[in-house]
C-alpha cells in the first residue's frame, strides 16, 4: 500500500493498494492516533486503522473525487447542478437503497 494524500487534518488517509497480479485499488483508512507515538511521521502517529475500498481503479478514484467535491461546491454556492452530476447522485442514491 502507498500512501498518497490524506485530507489536512489526517481523519482520512488514502493509499494506492497495489494488487500482487499487477492491478491496483484505491482504499482510504480512518487512523485511529496512538497516544504515545514512536516517531515524527504522520505513519508514527497512526494505530489500527478501517480500511475501505474507494475505487476500483486510481480513474474511478480521481473521477469520483472531482465530482463529489464539484457537487459540495456548487451546493454550498447555491449553484444548479449539472447533468453529470445529478446523474452521479441519483446512481449512488440507488446503490445505497435510498
């Protein structure tokens, strides 16, 4: 697994999973911190963490990305949605039985 983007308060941690057949998957851990840590890492600081899958593929990770935070954008502005993005929340407000 590699580490490559956390948000900034490190409550999620993201990593490229890197399958031993040559695929790949794109996971995100929810750290919970140590009290005594061993280090001066952000890695030395972290205990178990929950893993969870976030994309199939590093693509589907960066397009999900984009476009959940497109969609808290123009929300938050009051802005109208586009097409492709009421699409994608009515496809995830399936998925999710909603």
């Amino acid at each position: 697994m590699l580490h490559f983007m956390n948000d900034q308060q490190a409550i999620l941690l993201w990593y490229l999973y890197l399958q031993p057949a040559g695929g790949h998957a794109v996971i995100v851990g929810v750290p919970e911190f140590v009290d005594r840590p061993r280090g001066d890492t952000l890695e030395d600081l972290i205990g178990v963490q929950h893993f969870f899958v976030c994309g199939l593929t590093f693509e589907e990770f960066v397009f999900r990305f984009w476009i959940e935070n497109a969609i808290w954008f123009s929300l938050y502005r009051n802005r109208v949605l586009t097409p492709e993005q009421l699409a994608y929340i009515n496809q995830a407000r399936a998925a999710s039985g909603r």
